[in-house]
C-alpha cells in the first residue's frame, strides 16, 4: 500500500508545527521570564503576608516576587531593603508555644549561621508578643524575631552585609513593629 505523496507533506507540515511551537515553549517563556524583574516596588501600604498576617514594608524596599507566596493559612515575603539586606516574613500554621516557635525558628538559622547574644522579648505596636534574638555567618549578619497569634507562627529574618544590616534596621524595625495578625485572638 502507497501513501500518497500530499499525505506525506501534510504530516511533514504537521511535525515541524508542533516542533516549532515546543521550540517556541522552550526557549521563548524562559527569555520572557528572564526579562521580566524579578523585583518590584513593595509599596507604603499594608501588605498582606498569608495566614492573616499583614505588615507595611520599609521605606524604600523593594518585593521580590520570586520567592513572595502569599496564601490564605500560610505565606511568606521577601523584601529587599536598600543595601540589598533580606527581609523575610514567614506565616505557618502552628499550634505550639512561642518558645516552641522560638526554637523551631533557631534551629532553621544554625543550619548555616551562628546564634549570637541573648535573646530578648518585644512586642508589636499591635500588641503581638515574641521574641528577638541575632545571627551572624562570615560577612554577614542577621536578626530574627518570632511571634505566635491565633494558629499561626510569624518568623523573621533580616540578614545583610554588617554596614547594610545596620544602615537599614532602623526602617525593618519600624516595619517589624506593623505586623498585624487579623484572625482574631493573638
């Protein structure tokens, strides 16, 4: 049996379609993305974190919207502060003590970093109640704080170069000040 010369080029036609249109998948989305900014202003508002949690960023700071995932029982943020110093806001669903929260939190940071100084209560201007401790790893420097309200853990991190760190905590603490929780019960 023959097939005929048409049905041939008909297929021929179909394949380099296809081949085209997974050629333009594969090289063209990751370009887009690529040129597309990873980092975008934050704003002055309340940003909604996840989990009910809110915050208004620092003067200044930029979202990166890479590693930024809100969500309805849990989210984190990641602002960028002049300086480039990282400071993340992690929302999880917890139902342990703070202390417990506490723990957990330092126990992610000596994975790579060494806890420094005594750690020491703070509240929020809201009235959230937690702790505040600080890290350090070479040529870096950090400070963390962790919450409790309602089901959730709030967890902090701010990490910079030692100069950056200390020219932008004044403006992360301020905004470490504004975490909300708006779930009821602290």
């Amino acid at each position: 049996m023959r097939v005929a010369r048409g049905t041939l080029l008909r297929n021929l036609a179909g394949s380099i379609g296809v081949l085209c249109t997974v050629a333009g998948l594969a090289f063209g989305l990751p370009a887009l993305d690529n040129a597309l900014p990873a980092q975008r202003p934050a704003g002055d508002g309340p940003y909604q974190v996840g989990g009910r949690v809110v915050v208004t960023p620092p003067p200044g700071a930029r979202l990166d919207v890479t590693l930024t995932r809100p969500g309805d029982t849990r989210g984190t943020v990641v602002f960028v502060a002049p300086g480039a110093v990282r400071y993340v806001i992690v929302v999880t669903p917890f139902k342990g003590s703070l202390a417990a929260a506490a723990e957990r939190l330092k126990s992610k940071i000596k994975r790579g970093h060494e806890i420094t100084g005594t750690e020491r209560p703070v509240r929020t201007a809201g009235g959230l109640e937690g702790l505040e401790g600080s890290y350090a790893a070479p040529g870096r420097a950090g400070r963390y704080l962790v919450f409790r309200a309602g089901d959730v853990a709030i967890e902090v991190t701010v990490a910079g170069s030692a100069p950056a760190l200390r020219a932008a905590l004044a403006a992360i603490e301020a905004s470490t000040r504004t975490l909300a929780y708006r779930g009821g019960t602290a």
